[in-house]
C-alpha cells in the first residue's frame, strides 16, 4: 500500500461473499490488475477502484476489508453528495467503467477483471476530490455470485 492513502471504510464481510474466477478472488488481484488498468487506461481510471486490505478468517465470514483510496479530499458517499456533486460524480463514473469495459475482451485478464465491475450496493460509491472511487468490488451479497440471473439483475440495479 502507498504512504498517500485515505482510508475510506472497513467492511465486514457478514453477509458478502467474494467472486472467484477461475479459482481467484477478485479481491487477491489488485495489484496485478491495478498496475494494468494504470498502463492502459491511465491513473485516474485506476484510482476508480479502492486498494482492499483483506483480513480473512477460516469460515470467510468473520473477515473484514478495509478500503483506501490514493484520492485526496474528504470522503463522502456518493448517495450523501449533493446533485450537482453528484451528477459529476456519476458521469465520471460511467466513463470510467466503460473505458475498464473496454478490457474485458482480454482474455487474459477479461474474465476476472469483470468481478471487478460488481458491488453490493450504491452506499459502497464514494467521491473523493470529485472523483468517484468503488468500495467493496468484487464483492456481492452471499448468494448472488453463485446464480447467473441474480448476478445480472443485481448488477443492472447497482449500474
């Protein structure tokens, strides 16, 4: 982890459960991931994603994550910002996400970095210095994960 870090939230993961792909966590690729998104798409996409500090239990249920982000600025959720913060916010957010879009036809990295694009709800958006930052990717309710049709209707309603 960078010394510039802001610390965002710690997440119990109770009541989540993390993707795996192909035998990977999403969440045990972020460095690899991060560094690639960094040289194709540039810092600022990169930064979209916050740096999971993962602290797992034996049953995965007792763990915990906590969440940094190289932004500057106070941190807010992007529910809590007001409209016009937030209507920035969200454009970000969308060019971003379609610009990571943009590598999910890798098939070297496309498949596990599509967990990436999943979150358990709009509280774990968060806007630092304007800019959004994700918490809590690659994390879905326990039970959606495992089941296509849940997986794309949650996702659609946190999209």
């Amino acid at each position: 982890m960078s010394e510039q870090t802001v610390f965002l939230v710690k997440t119990g993961l109770a009541g989540l459960e993390e993707i795996e792909v192909d035998g990977h966590l999403a969440l045990d690729d972020y460095e690899t991931f991060s560094s690639t998104i960094r040289r194709q798409l540039g810092a600022d996409t990169a930064s979209l994603f916050a740096e999971p500090i993962v602290t797992r239990s034996r049953d995965r249920e007792s763990g915990s994550v906590a969440w940094y982000t190289s932004r500057r600025g106070q941190p807010r959720r992007l529910v809590e910002c007001d409209s016009q913060e937030r209507a920035a916010a969200e454009a970000l957010l969308r060019t971003r996400l379609d610009d990571v879009a943009g590598l999910l036809d890798d098939p070297g990295i496309g498949p596990r970095l599509g967990a990436w694009l999943h979150f358990p709800s709009l509280e774990d958006v968060w806007v630092v210095g304007g800019q959004p930052v994700l918490t809590n990717w690659g994390m879905l309710p326990v039970g959606v994960a495992r089941d296509g049709d849940q997986r794309a209707e949650h996702y659609a309603s946190t999209m």
